[in-house]
C-alpha cells in the first residue's frame, strides 16, 4: 500500500477540483448563456478531451511544455523548476485535460434554470454577481457538485497522460495508478490488488454520490 | 433564503479541500524531499537486486534512496526532457554514452554489471525452456506458439538482446507474429510467467527472484547470440551527496554480493 502516492493522488484531484470551480463556473455559464458564431467549435473543443487518447493528449503536452519548448523554458526561468515531470505540470495537465468534465455537467446546470427566473432577479435590481450567488449558484449547486465529483474521480484514476509527462517520480507524480502499475511488474500482487481494491471502492462511491445528486437535479426541474 | 442554505453547506467540502491542498507547500517540500531522498532511476532488470541494494544501503548508512524502475531507453529519453533523476543505471551504457556525450551527465559513467538473458516458460506451457531454442522452433513449425513475450527491443535492450537471439536462429521471422512486447522487461516477464503466454525470454536478474522463479523454469541463452548487456551507471548533473554516496555503495563489496547473487556478472569477474 503506497501512501504516499494516495496522497498524493488525493491532492491532485483537490487540487484540480479547486481550479476547475471557478474555470467551470465561468465557462459553463457562459456557454450555457450566450449563442455565437462558432459555438459549436468551442464546445468541440472543451469536449475534446473525452475523445482524445490520453496519450496523444500527453505527446502534446510534453512538446509544449517540455524542457525544450518556450513555455518551459519561461516556467524554468520564473520558478527555478521544470514545469514537467512535477506536480505542477501534473496539475495544469490535469486541469486541461478535466475541463469537459467540469464544465459540461455545470453548462447543463445553468441551461436547465428557467429565463424567467434569472429575468426576474434583474427585475428585483440584483447585479449580475449578485443574481450568481443569491439565485444561479443555489439553483445549479447539484450540478456542479457533479461536476467536481466528476472530475476529483476521473483524475484519481488519470493515468496515460501522469505516464508521459509524469515519468513517475515517488512523492511527486508517482500516482496510486502509477503504483498500482509499478507493484504489479514488481510482481507485488499483494500491494496492487490492496491498492485496486481501494481506488475500485472510491470510483464506486464517486459514482453513487454522482447519480444521487442527478436525482435531484431532476427533481428539481421535475 | 432555501437555495443559499444548500449552497453554504456545500462550501464546507470545499474548504475542506482546499485544506488538502494547501497544507504542505508544494514547492517547497519537493525541493528540500529531492535534497534529502534523491530519485534514482534503474533499469527493470534491477528491479529485485537494486531495492535489495538500496535497503542494505539505508541499513549501512542510514541515508534514503527513492527509486525508480522502468526501460533504460525511456528514462534516457526522459532525463533528456529534463526529469529530476540524480543518477541512472541503465541496461546498456550506448544510452549512457549518449547522455553524456550531450552534456546530461557528471562524467562517462561505471560499468557495474553484465546482465543475460534466459528463456522462461511457465507451467503448464507446451514450450520447454531448451535454452539452444530446438523445442521453439519444433514449436513455431507446428504451430504450437500463439504468444511469446519480449521486452520491447526500440528502447528496452533487454528486449533488443531477445531480438538478437531470435534472429542468430533464424527464428525471428516466424516468431514475430506471435509477439507480445512488454514496455520494459519486467513488464515482459509477467506476461512470460502468466497464463496468457506460452513462454518468454527475460532477464537472468528477474528469472532467479523467488517470486519469478516460483512460477516457470527458465534456461540461460548463450552469451554469443547476442551483443553483451554491458550496463553502465552514472551520475546526473543535479546529482547530491545523498547520490554521490549511493553510486559509490553501489561499487562496494556488500552491493557488489547481491548482484552476483541476481547472477549478474560483475567486471573484472569471468562469468
């Protein structure tokens, strides 16, 4: 049993839940919102990601952030680290890769509030911040919590793309997946089925909690 | 209001995770843990002899190895990329030389060991484990051979020296349909000793671990059919004492037993 990568695991799905709140919220919003040309194209693109081998998606990752690209370079010289083979880089990789499960869930959200409602809020003299937190965020809370529970579950389990541009260092992008891999080619079956075990139960629960919030969104447009 | 009580008990979780995250500072304790607890990386075929080694090293030193295992072709590539390896021990020191040919390493690195390769077959397999490949290639000719598993030999020299093997037989050809590649030889030797596959040439350091060996018998291939597995170690440019030490330990008497006992030979030994 690796503690260390299941703590770490669990700090880098809170970790993108985190970002992904307020990226979700915004962007699931305004998608949910506004009509434009080219819509169709932006929610190819945040959708991209569930079709995308993770692998590719990591070959992408490594060429533009590696070492070698600009933007590794910039990271190295403004941080004193790599930006891959960190936890760092591990996190905007996860983050990136989240996005459709972040914001689709809270995109059908926001959809599902009546105009009326949102109208009214203006009516009452509410700004449009005020009209998010008094009355858009307590009626799409189901949905985003889906949507962080989405995406705390899928990263848990993220594993192609934590391989390539991860490079498995313990402590640091050594995930439980990455462990679970590592014990079985070291013939430990004892500790990797410990560790399936673990992460079957967690995705199980993940995926309780998740149908039972569904529940109640629709009860609520019910 | 009803909806914002639902959202204020929703915040709680949040914050919750938010202490998850913001607890220890991620910057800081990577940096001062990679002082403390270098990363080296090994080639697969050293996973059994080099956790043995690292443990009589805490033992004898009372100081911390972290390590990773994996094909000697990927970390190199990786170390190019810019991993925070402190040291590498590869399979083959072509992939050393080459690093430090390109300015990647402190210096050209040790030889520490001679590796082989043997063949393994598990139980129950119609192939033997006939180490002048008779019964392969009886095997192959009948039809007998549905899956045979090798490390990948693009970046897994354990795997290139299997290759080598089959093509001084003349076997290559026949056999490459029915080829199951492992990303490095660890990941070969399990598919060679499960159900799954009729047999598989692996590293002698693997085949002779209790945990492999109890699971098929295996015969060792001759040194001449293939080029010889020289595998060479070094230390990386952001290599600290803690690495220093341990690269030095590696090439001490206590560390030197335990290869030899994974059958590696060692230079300056006759095998």
């Amino acid at each position: 049993m690796d503690w260390t990568a299941l703590w770490l695991s669990l700090r880098l799905a809170a970790c993108t839940v985190l970002f992904l709140l307020p990226i979700g919220i915004t962007l699931g919003r305004w998608l949910a919102y506004r009509d434009f040309a080219g819509k169709g194209i932006a929610e190819a693109l945040v959708a991209l990601p569930l079709v995308l081998p993770p692998t590719v998606f990591g070959y992408y990752l490594l060429v533009s952030f590696g070492a070698a690209s600009p933007v590794g370079q910039l990271w190295q010289a403004a941080f004193g680290r790599q930006l891959v083979f960190t936890f760092d880089g591990l996190l905007a990789a996860s983050i990136i890769f989240n996005l459709p499960f972040a914001i689709q869930p809270m995109q059908r959200g926001f959809e599902a509030i009546p105009p009326e409602v949102r109208e009214a809020a203006a009516c009452c003299g509410m700004s449009p911040w005020r009209a998010l937190l008094k009355v858009e965020l307590p009626l799409a809370w189901p949905a985003i919590l889906t949507a962080m529970v989405l995406s705390f579950a899928h990263t848990l389990g993220e594993f192609g793309i934590v391989l390539m541009v991860g490079g498995s260092v313990p402590g640091e992008t050594k995930t439980i997946a990455i462990a679970i891999y590592d014990r079985v080619q070291a013939f430990d079956d004892v500790a990797a089925a410990q560790m399936a075990a673990l992460l079957l139960a967690l995705s199980l629960a993940t995926i309780a909690l998740t149908y039972a919030f569904s529940r109640r969104i629709g009860r609520r447009l019910g | 209001m009803f909806g914002s009580v639902s959202l204020r008990s929703a915040l709680r979780p949040l914050l919750a995770i938010a202490m998850l995250v913001f607890a220890p500072d991620l910057g800081a304790v990577a940096q001062t843990r990679s002082d403390e607890r270098p990363v080296v990386a090994g080639a697969s075929d050293l996973q059994f002899a080099l956790e043995e080694i690292a443990k009589a090293f805490a033992a004898d030193t009372r100081l911390a190895v972290t390590l990773a295992l994996g094909s000697s072709g990927n970390f190199a590539r990786q170390i190019r990329q810019g991993a925070p390896f402190q040291m590498y021990l590869s399979a083959d020191e072509r992939y050393v030389l080459d690093l430090a040919r390109d300015g990647f390493t402190l210096d050209q690195g040790t030889l520490y060991a001679v590796g082989r390769i043997v063949i393994i077959v598990p139980r129950g397999s119609p192939l033997k484990a006939d180490e002048t490949f008779a019964d392969l290639s009886a095997a192959l000719a009948a039809g007998r051979v549905t899956r045979f598993a090798i490390a990948n030999p693009e970046h897994a020299p354990y795997g290139k020296r299997a290759e080598e093997a089959l093509r001084h037989n003349r076997l290559w050809d026949a056999i490459k349909p029915y080829l199951v590649l492992g990303e490095n030889v660890s990941q070969a030797a399990q598919f060679a000793t499960s159900a799954n596959a009729q047999g598989g040439i692996i590293a002698y350091s693997l085949a002779l671990s209790p945990r492999v060996s109890a699971l098929g018998t295996y015969r060792l291939i001759p040194e001449s059919w293939h080029s010889p597995l020289r595998q060479r170690m070094v230390l990386l440019k952001s290599a600290g004492p803690v690495a220093k030490r341990f690269y030095a330990y590696v090439q001490e008497p206590a560390a030197r037993t335990i290869f030899r006992k994974y059958g590696f030979v060692l230079p300056g030994e006759d095998g």
